[in-house]
C-alpha cells in the first residue's frame, strides 16, 4: 500500500516535468516577452508568429508567441489580399525548450505591391491566398489560435 503510493506521488510529478510549457506574448515590437505557460495535453509545440499588416501603407508590425498544435507549424509564410491597400504577412517558427530563444522568424518579403488577384486561378498563380474582408471581420485568427 505505502509503495502505491509512492509510486503514484512519483508519477503525478513526471507528468507534470513532462508537460510543454511556451512563452506566451504579443506586442507590437520587434519582439515580445512574456510568462511561460504550461501547454493544453494537444498543444505539442510553442509557436513564434511575426506578422505586418498594411493598411492604406501603414505598416503595423505584430509578433505572438504561443502554445501551438504542430500542424500550424506547416503553415509558414503567409501573405494576404484582403482588398486594394490592405494586406497581412505572416511568418511562423516552431520549438520546443531551449531552441526557442534563438530561433528566428522573418515575415517574407514583398519588395513591390503585388496586384491584387480577381480570380482564384489567378491566386494560385501568383502564390498567395485572398480571403474575403467578411470572413477577416468575423474576429477569428488565421492561425487557428
């Protein structure tokens, strides 16, 4: 009985040095710092999201980190048309434990204003994504977060 014990106590405290935990952050800065927070069980990695928005050329740099599911990971680089002047680039990185305070994220460059693509033919040919300005008001992020 006194060993079950043990036994359980022990495994209560590996499973939580086993737990993922991230720094979570966002701020309008190069970077952002913030407190570490332990994952959800299907959150198996931490994320690091640098994005610019322009609106009518303001340019709004925006940075988040987070815990995160690996498949966001895939994601990459992103730009977004959402109508004549407004557009999001965006860039994700993914870790885990100390690789996570060196690695770096670059939101992919647009040296020039690409035109924006009437037709989702089109889209697919210039390698971006267009999403409607009402699917982007509806408040939901675009990384699933």
């Amino acid at each position: 009985m006194k060993a079950s014990i043990i036994l359980y106590v022990l495994l209560a405290f590996l499973d939580q040095g086993s737990s993922l935990q991230c720094e979570v952050c966002d701020g309008f800065e190069q970077d952002c710092s913030g407190y570490m927070e332990t994952c959800d069980p299907d959150q198996d990695t931490c994320g690091i999201i640098k994005s610019e928005e322009i609106f009518g050329g303001v340019k709004i740099p925006l940075n988040w980190k987070s815990c995160v599911t690996s498949n966001v990971c895939r994601n990459g680089h992103f730009s977004f048309f959402l109508e004549q002047g407004i557009r999001l680039r965006r860039s994700i990185a993914c870790c885990t434990g100390e690789a996570c305070r060196t690695v770096s994220v670059q939101c992919m460059s647009l040296t020039a204003p690409l035109p924006l693509p009437t037709q989702p033919s089109q889209a697919a040919h210039a390698g971006v994504s267009v999403i409607s300005p009402a699917l982007s008001s509806a408040g939901t992020s675009l990384w699933g977060l």
